[in-house]
C-alpha cells in the first residue's frame, strides 16, 4: 500500500505538473515577434514596419491577461499611439487602484504616516519608450521583444517584476518617423546607401527634435506622452532607450556627466548613479563588456525627455546603445584604440568604463540584447526597492513645498494686463501641460501696490514640482566650465538658458510674502480670455498688432475671401488706440464671432476708412527653402507657417533653380550652413536624386527673383550665404572667432528692437532673442558691390542696409551663458534689412522661430512676410 504521506507527495507533483503545463500552454498560446514578424528581432538586414508592429502588439494584448494595451492619441500624420501596461493579472485588474497611491504620493496629497502605508501597499510606476529618435532603429524593434518576455517569461525574476511594478511601455515613440526610415532603409538594403539616413525629417516638423520638446509640448506625440506622465500615473522611472554609444563601445549609461541643475533635488542625481551602478553590475555579470558612464550627457538642461522628469522628482534614464543599423559591422581588434570618448582609456583602469569591449563582429541583435539586459536591471532594481521609490517620491516632492515656505516664492502671478494676453495664456498652458497646479482669481485683488484683474493666473511656489515651476521661470544661471585650465568652453548638453517669460514676452510677477485672494483651481487646459466682436464695422473691424493671435486671424479671414489691411501709422476706434501695424479686416460675421472665440480677441468696429495710411494686403504666398540635408529649423518653420495659417509651398533645390519664383511674396531660408545651402549631399552620401545643392543657378535665380521685386528672408547661419552670394555689404561680426574668445552656446541675449521700424510693430522696446551659437552683423561699408557671387548679381546696385534690431549695449545675457558677448556682438545689428534692386533682403542673426519657444520674436517674420504680400 502507498502511504498517506506518499499519496500526498504524488497528488502535489501531479498538481505542481499540471500547473506548469497549463502555464507553458498559456505561454504557448501567446505570440511572439518572430510568430508575427516572421524573423527574430535585431537579425541582421530585418526591420518590422510600425503596421507589422501595431499588429504584434494587437495580438499580444488579445492573447495575454498580463499585457493592457490603451491608444492614448495621434500623431502629426494620423497614426495610433499605443502604451501597454505590463504586470500581473492581478495588478491589471486594479490598474486604478495603483494610479491613484502613485498619484497622491507624487502629489503630496497625503500626510507623513500616510505615505508610509501607501508606499508599502502601492506598485512601482516604471516608464520604458523606445523608437523616438527614429534613425536609431534598434530600440523601436526591440520593445516588441520586452513586452513579449515580460508577459511570459515564467522566470523568478520576472515574476517579481510583474508583481512589483507597472511597467508602462512605450513601444514606438514617432510612428511616423519609423515608417519613414525603415521604408529608406528597404529601398536602399545592397546599394551603397544602405546605412544612409533618410534626406527628410524624420518627424513631420521636428526631427530629431523630437526630444527637444518636452516643457513646450506643441506636438501631439510629445503632449500625449507628457500627459501620462505628469498628469496621470507619475512613474518614479522614465527609460528613455537610445542610439549609439561613443564609437568601439557598447553602451552608454549613467552616472552622467556634470554640471547638476542646482533646481534637482539632490536624491535624483544619486537615484540615477544607482541605477547606472545596477545596470554596470548586470552587464559585468552577464559578461557584456563595453558599457561606459559619464560621458557628455550632463543634468543641466531642462527640455528633454530624460531630464524633464528630474524636475518632477522622477528618476530619467537615458541609454545610448551602440550599433543603430541592421547592417553588421567588423571592428578589427588590432585597431583597438587607447582611448575612447574624448580620453576614456580602454585598458581597463578606469573606474566608468571597467570592462571595455576589445572588438570584432558588431550585429543589431547586440543592441536589442543590451538594452534589454539595461532594461530588467532597471525593472528588477524597482522591483526590489518598489516602496524605497514610492515614498522618496513623496519626500521630495514634500521638501520641495518646504522650501517653499523658507526660500520662496510664495507665488508668481501671471496678470492679465499683457502685451499679448494670447501667448499669456499660452505660457499657463505650458505649465499646465506639465503638471503644474494653477489657480486663477475669481475677484480682482492687489498685491504689493499692484492690482490685479479677475482671471488673472496664480501658481503657488508650495507645490512638489516646484523645481519645474522655478526652472521654467526664472532665469538660469549655467555655470562657467572649461575643458582643461586655458582650454575652450565646455559646451553644455543643448542649451544653457530657456526662460519661458522671456521667449515669449510674457510679464510674470514673482511674489516672495503670501497673501490672500479668492481663486478657483483650474482643471483643464486654459481657454483664451474672452473675446469681443462690437461697434459698427461698416468699414471693418480693428485687431492690435500686439497680439500674435491677430495673424493667425488676419489669415483665416483672407483665405476666406475677406479683407485685410495693415496700418502704417497708429489710428483711434473710439477711445481704443490701435498702434501702427494694426490690422483692419473684414468678411463672413460668423467666421469673425467663431475667431474672436477661438483666439480671445477683440474685434472693434471701424465705421469708416480711418486717416491713418493704410496698406491693403493679400493673401501672403510663403516659399519655404527645404535642402535635402534634412533640416529641423527648416521643420520648426514650417510648423510655425501651419500654425498661423499662412499658405506655404516647399521649395526644393530644383524648383528654386526652375520655378517661377515671382508667385511667392516671400521665400524663407531656414538656418543652414552656407555650404550645405550651396552643395548639399554629395554622390558618395546619397543617391543621386537627392544630391547638390542650390548651387548657383540657384542664387543667380534668387538673386533675380529679389532684384525683380521678391522679398528673401534668412535666418541666422543662412544668412551668410545670403552675404556671400548676392555681395552685400554686410559682414558677420563673429566669423572666426574662437570659442576662447566668444561663446554662447544656447542663451537669451537681450535686444534692442526700432518698434517705428514697419517690420517691427507691435514688437516691445526690448526682447530676448535665443542665441544658439548665432551671429551679429557688421554693416562693411567698404565692401565692393556684388563682391562674392556670379557675375550677374555682381552687377547689383550696392544695396541700402536698415537695421531693424540691435544687440544690447551692455547686460546681454538675460539667461544663460556667454563669453565676449559684450566684444563681440553688443552694440551690433541682429536683423537688417537690405534693398537689393527693387526688392529687399531681410536678415536674421539669430533664429527667431528657434523650435517654437520665442514668441516674442514672432512678430519680426509675420511683419516681414506682410511686407512682401503688401499690394
């Protein structure tokens, strides 16, 4: 006879049996990639398109309890975002549950003891993306293989993940822009362009941009993103994946390098060292060698989608893993160099690359197994010290209020007394779009002498993203750093000053004692005050010039079939003084009230022709130059242009060099470098279609196109092909110049602005332009006429140079930082406008529409662009 105790043991490794079968049928039964795809992720030559990847990621969530997929959005051109949350059944299914403690911890919506408890009961909140940056293909493939392993895998690890975290991934960041790179890559696999990139933006408008906008959020990509982010589940990681690591390495990882914002909680910058410590372990372990740590990528910069969460008490990751390409690659082991990374020794020694890779064969799959290896150290660390992140969430964010109520401020108000209450509004919405809580006053009320209008905005400083509020702001101050004692600058990781008010003129009061006023908390993004459509416009209705919103109004009513006219000198309506530059329109009244509610202006009746000089507009014809050098601020213009609704044609090479170029009232040059604007790709980069440049059938055609009556516009770098080719008299101040001697690598410089000038009104008196290693003009009186160009612009008339914008004399630097700034450019021309036969050139030193963030420079263009649609 069988014991009991034997019977027991046989009914439990029967039962044990079962369990295991049941879950290897479930497991079985769950598709992978290769099911779908037909080939492995990361094999060599293979790329899934984002409608192979949509559909894995569909049959996934169909077949697996432990996989949620949501749509959260579109993109520019239409295409479905998609998070999945991965954890167990049992997480799944109280989804809310887990929202709502990682909320009230971030948030600091709960007290002390409470915290505690919440932290203990709550799931760790984990970010995962790939497939932003889409040139670097590796990462959008291989979320598809994470979420796959992290739904089946029945590994003791990853059974700890799922019960631990909620694992929000996203698989593709820029749909778009994988489609747009993989299909390049299709079409160019066994040519010698195989391991090109694609001569278009790779984002509709932004490219590579893509991670530049994160506190802005004007495109729907980066918003979406944002929105789960810092206004619904506040994850205490974001992985952003990257590519590539320093060439004849693997991967790239934190620690980072310095500077540290001083605005980041300091219990950031150590939570990033330890998961960059968790990754280094791992891959040691697993015998991965070449993953190096600090290495450019500092903690300064706010703007990306690594370093906007450090401002929300959120650990950021980034990783930049070598190899993008599915084309292999040979590394001969004799070429090993002794450094790598600008000085990182390979021997081993030191202490941020410990086990440098020596070389050989390089393959995709190598980058799909390194950042998945960096992605379960990060997921199994969370795991481990879920309630440790929770509640250091809570901390921070509850120190961040402290600081509050000790250093300030107790408040900034935005008031609705603006130049421009739309790009008032707009600043609030920024704001809010990043999670920042915002109250707006239901009475009037004053404070410190001031009074202050209903409707009038309040941020209080006592608030757990407080770091965010301040470093939006306020100004930077980014400290001075050299690369070795008398060497050049250390240039910052993008930009050393971003300070939202002054990009966009905006006037925010920084209030440092507390007071009282009746508010309510706003819930939602912020609507436009309200508008006004009155008196009797039998003539038309007057729009202020000072308000950006007038031409994206201006414009709509002219593609309607209405009427637009631009004043040249201020005119009364009323007792309402409308400024020279103001806008008269007239058309359809239904459009008229819709516009007035949309943009929140006041339309003010003119009842009869005013005696102010008017010139009467059409509706403006844009050219815009776009190189086949995929160009973003070509992209960001372009942008701007549909935001304001004005009727754009892209001009490529040929078409410049062919084109009847007098349909346009205005061509734009976007910043590029002389010689790329000239020669473009050559034949050795790209096929043949998208190789030179304008060349000079092309300026001898732009230069006819001006000199016949067009208006050329170009901004900063474009601005010397411009000098060079059409011979004017104007030189940049900067040329030459080493970063020793003059360095501004991305800060806002003030500028002096002639607002009686008709390209700048409705301009303030005095504005921050965004320098990004820009230049300053020098008018060269003594330059020969049509020196530089073809023989037919030669022979120009020697043009007359007005001078419409002027670096400050003194105190440039408004936010930021800057070298020479008071040698080199104060005092000296920003924006000049040349004649040039019967036509004009106008000149910019700087980028005025630099991605969307200046709006106070907005109004520079849109004049322009009016001036060439003037009939």
């Amino acid at each position: 006879m069988i014991s009991k105790t034997k019977r027991y043991k046989v009914a439990l490794v029967a039962l044990v049996m079962a369990f295991a079968c049941v879950h290897m049928s479930w497991a079985q039964q769950v598709p992978s990639p290769k099911d779908v795809y037909g080939f492995r992720v990361g094999d060599d030559y293979k790329l899934a398109d984002y409608s192979q990847i949509e559909d894995y990621l569909t049959k996934l969530d169909k077949a697996s309890d432990r996989v949620k997929m949501v749509e959260i959005g579109k993109t520019v051109l239409g295409r479905k975002m998609y998070v999945l949350f991965i954890s167990s059944e049992n997480n799944l299914a109280q989804l809310d549950k887990w929202k709502d403690i990682s909320t009230k911890l971030a948030r600091v919506q709960v007290s002390d003891s409470e915290a505690v408890k919440l932290s203990e009961e709550g799931k760790a909140v984990v970010w995962v993306d790939g497939g932003m940056h889409s040139t670097e293909l590796a990462h959008g493939q291989m979320t598809s293989e994470l979420a796959y392993t992290l739904a089946t895998s029945e590994s003791t690890e990853m059974k700890k993940i799922r019960e631990n975290v909620i694992t929000i991934l996203m698989p593709v960041m820029n749909p778009d822009g994988l489609d747009i790179v993989v299909d390049w890559y299709k079409k160019n696999l066994g040519t010698p362009y195989e391991t090109s990139r694609p001569p278009i933006l790779y984002h509709y408008y932004m490219g590579h941009d893509n991670n530049r906008d994160w506190f802005m959020n004007t495109m729907p990509e980066t918003y979406h993103v944002t929105k789960i982010l810092y206004n619904e589940w506040y994850p205490q990681i974001v992985y952003n994946h990257h590519q590539s690591s320093p060439s004849w390495t693997k991967i790239s990882l934190p620690p980072y390098a310095d500077p540290v914002n001083p605005r980041i909680h300091p219990a950031i910058t150590a939570g990033v060292s330890e998961v960059g410590s968790a990754m280094t372990k791992r891959f040691s372990l697993e015998n991965m060698p070449g993953a190096i740590a600090d290495n450019f990528y500092t903690m300064f910069w706010n703007g990306g989608g690594r370093t906007v969460p450090y401002y929300h008490n959120m650990i950021g990751i980034l990783t930049e893993t070598g190899h993008t390409s599915p084309t292999p690659r040979f590394y001969d082991p004799e070429k090993l160099p002794k450094t790598v990374a600008g000085g990182t020794p390979t021997d081993g020694t030191d202490i941020m690359y410990p086990d440098p890779w020596k070389g050989g064969e390089s393959h995709f799959r190598d980058a799909v197994d390194y950042m998945l290896t960096a992605t379960w150290a990060t997921l199994d660390l969370a795991a481990d010290r879920k309630s440790n992140y929770l509640y250091n969430i809570y901390k921070m964010g509850a120190s961040a209020i402290e600081k509050a109520k000790t250093e300030g401020p107790f408040a900034y108000i935005i008031g609705k007394d603006q130049w421009d209450s739309f790009e008032a509004v707009n600043l609030v919405n920024v704001l809010l779009k990043g999670g920042i809580e915002i109250e707006k006053a239901t009475k009037s009320f004053t404070v410190n002498d001031k009074k202050y209008e209903k409707g009038s905005y309040i941020i209080y400083g006592g608030q757990a993203f407080r770091p965010y509020l301040m470093d939006l702001l306020e100004k930077q101050n980014y400290p001075t750093r050299f690369q070795y004692p008398g060497g050049p600058p250390d240039t910052p990781y993008d930009l050393a000053g971003w300070t939202l008010p002054m990009q966009m003129g905006v006037s925010v009061d920084k209030i440092g004692d507390s007071f009282n006023v009746s508010t309510e908390k706003v819930t939602s993004l912020a609507d436009y005050y309200e508008g006004e459509v009155a008196g009797n416009a039998s003539f038309g209705y007057a729009l202020s010039v000072n308000t950006n919103a007038s031409v994206a109004a201006t414009n709509k009513i002219l593609k309607a079939g209405g009427t637009a006219y631009k004043s040249k000198e201020s005119f009364k309506v009323g007792k309402t003084t409308f400024a020279a530059g103001s806008f008269i329109v007239s058309g359809d009244k239904e459009l008229i009230e819709s516009l007035s509610e949309e943009y929140g202006l006041e339309f003010k009746g003119v009842s009869s022709k005013p005696e102010a000089a008017l010139t009467k507009l059409h509706m403006p014809k844009v050219g815009l130059y776009k190189s086949w050098v995929a160009n973003m601020d070509e992209g960001w213009t372009r942008f701007v242009m549909d935001e304001y609704a004005f009727e754009m044609d892209t001009l490529h090479d040929r078409d410049i060099q062919t084109a009847d170029l007098s349909m346009y009232d205005v061509i734009i040059l976007p910043s590029q470098r002389a010689k790329s604007i000239l020669h473009g790709h050559s034949v050795l980069q790209m096929p043949e279609k998208f190789t030179g440049g304008i060349g000079l059938e092309g300026s001898l055609a732009l230069s006819k196109y001006v000199k016949n009556g067009g208006l050329l516009m170009a901004f900063d770098e474009a601005s010397n092909y411009v000098i060079e080719q059409f011979g004017l008299p104007l030189k940049d101040a900067t040329e030459g110049v080493g970063s020793k001697s003059f360095f501004i690598p991305g800060s806002l410089i003030k500028t002096g602005i002639d607002t009686s000038h008709p390209l700048a009104f409705g301009m303030q008196d005095t504005v921050a332009v965004s320098f990004n290693k820009s230049r300053a003009f020098v008018i060269d009186k003594q330059r020969k006429k049509g020196e530089g160009g073809d023989e037919d612009i030669k022979d120009a008339p020697a043009p007359e140079v007005e001078v419409i914008a002027t670096y400050a004399p003194k105190d440039l630097l408004m936010s930021g930082w800057a070298m020479g700034e008071n040698k080199y450019i104060a005092k000296k021309p920003a924006m000049v406008k040349a004649k040039y036969g019967k036509g004009s050139v106008v000149l910019f030193a700087f980028r005025p529409q630099f991605r969307a963030q200046p709006r106070g420079t907005y109004k520079l263009i849109f004049n322009t662009i009016y001036e060439g649609a003037a009939e």
